[in-house]
C-alpha cells in the first residue's frame, strides 16, 4: 500500500466555508484544441467547492483510504521540523500545487528513497528538482491545460487593472473620496497598445486571443513558433527572441515555465531594453524577472507597473519588496486556483494516482519527467540543466 503526502495551503482564516456564492460551475469538457478535460473513474468532491485547501484534501482521502493507502495532509512545508520533511522519507507519492510548493529539492530527493511519483495539483513543476527527480527514477507529472484559461483571464484582469489605474481609483473610494484627476492621471487606453506575450503556449496563446478584441497590436516569441493559420487569423508579430520583441511592446506578458533558460530573464538589462513606461505582466514565475531589477524600474519610471501572483519563495515573506514597490498589481499566487480550476486539477489528480496505482499508462499531456528523461509535455516545455 502507497503512502500519499499532499501538501495544500491552509484553510480560509474565519474556517472551512459552509456556503458558496454560487451553487455551481459551467460543465466544459474539453479545452481548446480538443484536449479533453481529466476523466478519472469517480470523484468525491462537489465542483465549486474548496478543494485546494487542507481540509478540502483535493478530494482524494475516501478514495484513497478505500483501497488501503494512506493520506497524509499539510500545510506544513518550510523548516528541518516541517510535516512535509518528517513524512518525507518513506513517502511514496508527493501532490503539491504550484501556488503553495513542496519545493522538492535534490536534496529532500535524496532523502526520500520510497518516492516514486510527483504530483503538480495544477501546472508547471518547476518547484521539483528535474534533473534530481530523472537521476533518481522519479515520474513528474501535472494536470496539464486544467487552469490554463484561468491563468489567462488573471492575465487580462492584470493587464486592463495596470493600464486603466484601477487599484488606485478603488482605493480612493474605500477611503471616502472622490478626486477624478488623481485617478485618471495614470490612466490610458489599452486600445491601439502593441501587447506581447513572452511564450505562446496554452495560457501566452489563450491570453492573445482574449486580447485581440480590444483592437491591440499582437506580437509573441517563442522557440516553437505557431503555425502559419494562427498568426494570421490573430494579425501576430513573431520575434526570434524576447529581447527583440520588447522594445516594441507598451505590455509585456511572461507566460512561459521556469527552466534554465527563463530564470533571470527579465533583468536590469532586459527591462532597460523596454519602453519607457511599459507594463510587465508575470503569472508564469518570479523567478523569470529579477525581484530587486523590477523594484528599481517601478521606482524609476521605466516601468509604469508590475503585476502578477507569482512569488519566490511561496509565501513570500512579509518584507518582500514587491509588497511594497510603487504602482504594482500584485496577488498571492492565486491565477490558477479559482473553484473552477480546482475541480479540474483535483479531478486531473485523481486520474493521474488512478493511472499510477492501476499501472496503466499516465497520459502523455500530463508527464513531465518519466522514464529517466524529459517526457510528454516536459519534453515540449522545459530543459534541464544536464
């Protein structure tokens, strides 16, 4: 029988909710592209309801125990004394989400010799040690496409809340004013705007079709360029590079994984490349941008805002500076964490365990790490450093 350690964010501060404010989701049972959405056996979990929290447990603790496993539960991640260290060692499989990570480090790795299986309650697995996980035989695996339209419309929230002055202006009516000027004088239209996304992939390509109805100008780098169709149904400027394409751009969207090749990216000498006044948008990771390089163009002038909801370390600490940093739109890690992604990611869960515990192939768009290499979806997206 497999020990199963599932590391969620903690439960609302005033409890577990009772009620919901609504009494139901839309049924969609595909994504774009045919894909479909994640088919496990069962589940036993209402949709709409808090799943991603501790006592939520992604629905997963009935069917589990059922069959004689066991579940393991916590919030608790950080530290030597940490329930996610104490467990970790005869663990066999391991579920975290990327907006609260069981950062498995090489060297949590090495001390876990029962683990078989990583889990991403969601996507991008950047918080597993890649190259630790295929040196030790380790599956990586995460329910590819199950938040990636949620991503997007965090993306354009984002984007219409920088470009319009919105947090600003709601501000002044939670304090009881009514000062026009002071709200619109950092208010522009986003109609006519170049707007460019950092990876076009499901969420980059998700988040331009969205945008294209505002009238903006569209442009996109990646190392997969799109087909020909695409482009030119969405009238898409391709660029060979990132840092060909920002100078062009009056918005930047970061949409791409964390790999090698993406940390650090957008440093001092990329966001120099910028327009002044530029806004940057990073759902992807906070890793890609440099945290001190976006403070001091925020306070600068060269950008015009920073918004996102992804942060490093998660939860980041309560001096982290782009708490604090001027004309940000910041959130805690939740673009990908709606009621509405989470029963798609906790049902995708439940398939993937179902796959693993039955022996049966995972689906190819879930892996990431199998078979000692880069597998599936991984393959397509990230790069180890090996």
């Amino acid at each position: 029988m497999a020990k199963v350690l599932c590391v969620l964010y903690d439960d609302p501060e005033d409890g577990y909710p009772t009620t919901y404010a609504r009494d139901d989701l839309p049924v969609i049972d595909h994504y774009p592209g045919g894909q479909t959405t994640p088919t496990p056996k069962a589940i036993d979990f209402t949709p709409g309801h808090l799943l991603g929290s501790v006592s939520g447990e992604l629905g997963l603790r009935s069917f589990l125990e059922s069959q004689g496993h066991t579940l393991v539960v916590t919030s608790s991640k950080e530290g030597d004394d940490s329930v996610l260290d104490r467990e970790l060692p005869d663990a066999e499989v391991v579920i975290s989400q990327p907006f609260w990570p069981a950062y498995l480090t090489a060297e949590r790795i090495a001390k876990a010799p029962n683990l078989k299986l990583a889990i991403t309650a969601g996507i991008g697995s950047d918080h597993v040690d890649l190259d630790a996980a295929i040196a030790h035989g380790i599956t990586v695996a995460e329910v590819t496409y199950c938040n990636s339209i949620s991503v997007a419309e965090h993306v354009v929230m984002m984007t219409l809340s920088l470009v319009r002055n919105y947090l600003p202006s709601y501000q002044v009516v939670l304090d009881g004013g009514w000062n026009i000027a002071h709200c619109v004088s950092r208010s522009y239209d986003l109609e006519g705007m170049h707007v460019g996304t950092v990876a076009a992939g499901r969420i980059g390509l998700a988040v331009l079709r969205r945008l294209a109805p505002f009238d903006v100008k569209l442009h996109y780098t990646d190392r997969h360029r799109l087909p020909e169709s695409i482009e030119r149904d969405l009238n898409l400027t391709f660029h060979p590079d990132a840092a060909d394409m920002v100078p062009h751009c009056d918005v930047v969207t970061i949409n791409a994984p964390l790999h090698p090749e993406t940390e650090g990216l957008f440093g001092d000498k990329l966001i120099g490349q910028m327009k002044r006044g530029a806004y940057l948008i990073n759902t992807a990771r906070a890793k890609i941008a440099d945290r001190d390089a976006v403070d001091r163009a925020l306070r600068s002038g060269q950008l015009a805002g920073y918004a996102g909801d992804v942060w490093y370390p998660q939860p980041a600490p309560a001096d982290h500076p782009w708490r604090t940093m001027p004309h940000h739109g910041m959130t805690p890690h939740i673009s990908g964490s709606s009621l509405s992604a989470q029963a798609r990611y906790a049902a995708g869960t439940r398939e993937i365990l179902e796959s693993w515990l039955d022996g049966t192939p995972i689906r190819d768009e879930y892996l990431i790490v199998d078979g000692g290499g880069l597998a599936g979806t991984g393959a397509h997206s990230y790069s180890t450093r090996s």
